[in-house]
C-alpha cells in the first residue's frame, strides 16, 4: 500500500511540471527499484554450492525458476514491458560467479571443488547434480564462455590467447605423464626380465624340494613347518657369521648350538609328517635366539651381502654336483652289470667245451633267402640280444619266416653262440658272426679304423692325465664310451657288404623290444629312399643343428640346419638303392674329412644323418618309440601303441639305475627260470 501511495504522489507532481518530472524519476529508481533489482539478480544469480562430502547443496533449478516467476509477476505488476526490459539489460552483468565459472577462470585451490567434475554444453547450461558420478577424480574443467563486449567486465573471461595458452600447458602436462609413466613401465619390464632370467640360470631339478619352483610345492602352507626349520637355519648362519665379524662370541655360539639341534630335528625329513615331536620346540628356542640376534646384529647391508654370498656357494655346489652326477651316470652307462659279466663268462666256457658238429645252427639255408623277413643285430650283450629276439618272434604271426644275423666281438662270440643254441628262437633262423673274422673291414678300407689307430685318437681316448676326464670331462665323457671305439657300432654302414644277396634288411638296436608284429615294414614303399627311419624333430633339439657343426663352411654349405633328424634303433633299409646310390661311399667321403673331429663329434648317428641326407623316408611314429633310457614321462598309452620301444639313453634296461617304470616291458622276455640267469644271479 506504501508503494501504491508513494506512486500516486509521484503522478500528482509529475503533473506539476516537466522541469522536475525527470528528478523525480531519478530518485524512484535510486530509492525504491535498485533494492529489489539487488535481490531479483541474487536470486537469478545464486549457485549451488558444494559440501564437504562434494555434492551439490542450495536450491535446484525449480526453486530458481519458482523465484523468478514471483519477482517477475511483481514487477509486472508495477510497470510496463518497456521498464522490465530496461532492469534485465542494466542487470545483466551484475550476476554473482558461478562454482562453474571458478573453476574455468583457473581460480585459487579454496574455489575448487574435490572428486566433481560438472560438464559445461556449449549454451553454458549445468549439468543436473543427480546427472554427476561422485567418484570422479579432481580436475580443473575448461569451458567456452562467451566473453561481454564493451560493458567493462571480460576481465571474468579467458581471452583465446589465454584459453590457447592453458591448452598448451595441459598438452605438456599430459605428455610429461605419458613420459614417467612409459619410463616406470620400462623399468618395471626390465626388473621382471632380469627375474626370469635369473629364474632360469636355477635348475629346480636339483634343488629339492624345498625350491619354490617345484610342483609339489605349489601349495605355500605344504610342509610349512619343515620350511620354517629351514629358513630358521639359514638365518642363523648368516647371523653366526655377523656375530663373528662383530666380536660376539657367545651370541654366535649360542646360535650355533640351536642351528646343530635345528639340524636335528629336521634330519632328512621332507614333510612335517617326518618331524620329530621336540620340533616345535626347537623352532620355538631357535626363534627367541634369532630375535636377540636381530636386536643385536641387525644390518640390512650386511644381511643382503651375507645371503646373495650364500646363493651364489649354493649355486656353485649345484653347479659341482651336476657335473658329478653326469659324469659317475655316464661311468655307471658304460659298466658291465656283474650278473651279465658272469652269464657271458658261463657261456663262453661251455661253448668251447662243446665239439665242433654241435656248434652248428639248423636252417642255415634260409640266411640268404631274399623272400623271407631279415633283421640284422650288432650286439656284445647277450642277455640284450636275447630280449631282442625273444621278442620278435614273440609277436610275429609267421615266425618260421624269420631270419636274424647277430654279430658280436670275440669275446663274446662264444657266449652268444651257445645262448641261442641253448635257446633257439623256435622256427625262425639264426644264425652268429665274429665281426673280427671280417677281413675285408680293415684299416685300408675302413676310414674308422684309420682314426682309431692314430696317435691324437689314443691320446684323446687313453691318456691317463687328460685334463677333462674326471674333474671336467663330463661334458665330454659321453664321446668316450667303449661302444664308439668298437667296430660293431659301425658296421651298419656296411650292410651290403656283410650280406650282399639280401635286397631288404631291418636293422636292430640292442636296447629295444619289440611288441607288434614287424613284417608290414617290409611293404612299406620308400619312393626310392635308401633309409626308413622314424623322425624325431617333435623337438627343436633333434634337428641338424644339435648334431653337426655348421659354424664349418663345408657343413653350412651341404645341410639345412633346421633339416629333421630320425632315429637309429629300428631302420629298414633298401640294399638294392643302397648299392645304386653308393650310400657306403658317401660315409667314407665324411669319415675322411673329420679326422680331426671338425664337423661332428664321435658317434654314428651324426655321419648317418650326413650319409642319408634326402635318402631317408619317414615311418609312422607308432613303428619307433624312443626315449624310454631318458624319458620319465612318456606316456603309457603310446609305449603300449608302439611296435618298437627303444632305451635309449644312460638307464639301459639291465642296469641298475634304469627307470623302474619302464624296466617291467624289458624284463617279460627273460627267462629268469634259466639254470644260466639263475646261477649268476640275475634278477627282475
């Protein structure tokens, strides 16, 4: 009503004169407009603020639209059209700063809201609160503000100089984030690679069970107990030795003392089921001693330097240990069980003891008859030879068809002989050669022979104080076994020669059983091949490369060193192609270039690979399985698949250290019942 009143006093005097109708207008709007203008633009121009828990509070959109309606209806009911749109222009710049202007105007830390982010769209609009996720981490938004002209206040806004500027600035910010953190993720890579490698150079085979890398161990509470006796001891060393070095005697006896009852307790236990029942006290004595020590003598510097120094003894001792075991394994290879020693000793004094008409073996018509099944065994071992031919004749559906040629030395002539004229292999043929009554096979013709008669070979093989034989020479050992001296082991080069009118024959090793019956070899077609072997290049380390040495020109410049290598042991072969291609010829051409052992360490297998190279066919695998001598986890169902097996490798069938597993499909083909096997002891 005061308003009401007022306005109509300023009509009267309005009337009164133009001279003070302009003043007048002048105090109204000074007196009574600019409050409520104030309060229409705090209402328009207020913000929402922010809590500490960084979401929005103060009035939503509608109680900001709700207030504008109110004071516009008042407004309107004062004054016309023209008047309102006069307050909104001169009003326009009075608004108060807005928490979305703060933020891209770059304003103080205080101004800055922490964990939101409120979007900006381009007509300048908020985002609704329950529009904003609360787990947006802080930043600083930039947004496009539409800058007055001429009204003196664009000192609020960012010029494009400004807005460039800041946009640089981000672009370094961020590529100097990319840089640390690309250089953090190098440093990282190439801590886990030096890991790795690390890991690698261990061989856990050898580190027992307490290696963190072994299976059984996959389990960290398996056996923990045995593990912290362990552990406990390890640390007590390395504080017995600080002790020491810092003058405490006592200290580092009292450890040594609980460190030998530690090694008591612990014994050769593997579990905690092995433990004695004073363990836990032990454990508990040991630890109080280790706390007092720690107090005491505790140096992280001294304790890192003690422990890397007791790794790298450690691994030494491995290093020592594997080298012993390679070589008394390869020494243990080349030994003669006692029990064979004895039967082949047996053997040999009742052969001779036998008149000569009895020392003839029936059948001996079908030893050159081309249409029957021929197999060819080099052998100084009776009792293997004897599985070999047991267990042909075995499983063959037609075993009168069958004709085997043993060849032995002349030590063990006569023991061979009389086994198979004790024990016949039924109707099939057999018949036994002295590989020393062959006068053709002499040093003159024979390249192997020429080398072995050398000064360097004897001085390489005989030579008592050869630097790698018993400290170093495991490494070497392996090519210093008495089969690579023996003429036996390379005669198969020499197949024709021993039995020129046979046109197929099927080469045997000693150490291999057969389980299937072995005839479809002979209708298996070659393509013109000389050599049907098995191939073993499944593996990267049965190709050239492993066998021959192609850092020598002549060897990179005739083999393919990714080139795939098969197996001696089972090999059926074409004497017919044999002779066209002149195979024997080839093997003594690469005999003669190696005399000084440049292309390829001794052994048969790598002038076999060089000799049949584009001359050998590959056979089905189920015909050859191999790697029963080596092997632990072949598995079961292939060895029973297999026509052959093949115990190749140090842990021959009849030696001690075979592999228990395998040993049983060996042993079902002797007669261990034999008055001969029985008297000298030989055993399953």
């Amino acid at each position: 009503m005061t308003i009401k009143r007022r306005l109509s006093s300023t009509g009267i005097h309005m009337n009164r004169g133009s001279g003070s109708r302009f003043r007048i207008s002048n105090l109204i709007f000074v007196s009574l407009l600019a409050p409520l203008i104030f309060f229409v633009g705090r209402g328009l121009g207020s913000s929402s603020s922010i809590d500490q828990s960084g979401t929005l509070t103060g009035p939503s959109k509608e109680d900001v639209d709700w207030r504008e309606k109110l004071a516009l209806q008042h407004i309107k009911s004062l004054y016309s059209k023209e008047v309102i749109d006069v307050i909104a222009a001169n009003t326009n710049d009075l608004e108060h700063p807005r928490l979305d202007f703060s933020r891209n105007n770059n304003l103080s830390a205080p101004w800055k809201a922490d964990g939101l982010e409120t979007s900006v769209e381009k007509n300048g609009t908020y985002v609704e609160p329950n529009q904003i996720p609360t787990n947006i981490k802080q930043k600083t938004l930039t947004g496009k503000h539409d800058a007055s002209s001429g009204d003196g206040h664009s000192q609020f806004f960012d010029t494009p100089a400004k807005l460039e500027r800041r946009q640089l600035r981000e672009k370094r910010w961020k590529k100097r984030a990319a840089d640390l953190s690309k250089q953090d993720d190098e440093v990282k890579v190439k801590l886990e690679n030096a890991a790795i490698v690390r890991s690698k150079s261990v061989d856990s085979a050898v580190l027992g069970k307490y290696s963190i890398w072994r299976k059984e161990n996959e389990n960290e509470n398996l056996d923990s107990t045995v593990h912290l006796i362990r552990d406990q001891i390890i640390m007590a060393k390395v504080f017995i030795s600080i002790a020491n070095m810092k003058n405490k005697p006592d200290l580092a006896q009292e450890l040594l003392s609980r460190t030998k009852e530690s090694q008591r307790s612990l014994g050769e236990a593997t579990a905690d089921a092995d433990l004695p029942r004073s363990a836990p006290e032990r454990i508990k004595a040991m630890g109080q001693v280790l706390a007092k020590a720690k107090e005491q003598l505790y140096d992280c510097k001294l304790v890192t330097g003690k422990l890397r120094a007791m790794l790298q003894s450690a691994d030494e001792q491995v290093r020592s240990l594997k080298k012993q075991s390679t070589f008394l394994s390869q020494l243990a290879a080349k030994t003669v069980p006692n029990g064979i020693h004895c039967l082949s000793m047996r053997l040999t004094i009742d052969y001779y003891l036998l008149p000569p008409e009895k020392r003839k073996f029936p059948r001996s018509e079908n030893l050159e008859n081309p249409r029957l099944y021929h197999y060819a065994l080099f052998s100084d071992n009776v009792l293997a030879a004897s599985v070999v031919v047991n267990s042909t004749i075995m499983n063959a559906k037609e075993p009168w068809k069958h004709v085997f040629h043993v060849v032995t030395d002349k030590l063990n002539f006569g023991a061979m002989n009389m086994w198979f004229l004790l024990n016949p292999p039924g109707k099939a043929s057999i018949h036994v050669e002295n590989v020393d009554e062959f006068k053709w096979l002499n040093s003159s013709y024979c390249p192997v022979l020429r080398q072995l008669e050398s000064a360097a070979m004897k001085e390489y093989y005989f030579k008592a104080d050869h630097p790698t034989t018993l400290s170093t020479g495991s490494s070497n050992l392996k090519y210093r076994n008495p089969k690579y001296l023996s003429m036996l082991n390379h005669l198969r080069f020499y197949l024709p020669q021993v039995y020129p009118k046979l046109d197929k024959i099927l080469f045997l090793d000693d150490d291999i059983v057969v389980q299937k019956d072995l005839t479809g070899l002979w209708s298996v077609d070659l393509h013109g091949k000389v050599n049907g072997a098995v191939e073993t290049c499944g593996e990267s380390f049965h190709r050239f490369d492993k066998y021959l040495n192609f850092s020598n020109p002549l060897i990179a410049r005739n083999f393919d060193p990714n080139a795939c290598g098969w197996a001696y042991g089972m090999n059926i072969f074409d004497l017919k192609q044999w002779k066209l291609k002149d195979i024997t010829g080839i093997y003594h051409k690469w005999q003669n270039m190696n005399k000084d052992r440049v292309l390829w360490k001794l052994g048969t297998l790598p002038p076999g690979l060089m000799t049949f190279y584009g001359l050998t066919h590959p056979l089905e695998k189920s015909w050859h399985v191999l790697g029963l001598g080596y092997n632990p986890s072949i598995d079961r169902s292939e060895i029973m698949k297999a026509a052959v097996i093949h115990y190749n490798g140090n842990m021959k069938p009849w030696l001690e250290l075979a592999m228990t597993r395998y040993r049983s499909y060996w042993t079902r083909y002797i007669k261990f019942d034999h008055p001969y096997v029985r008297s000298c002891k030989i055993s399953e």
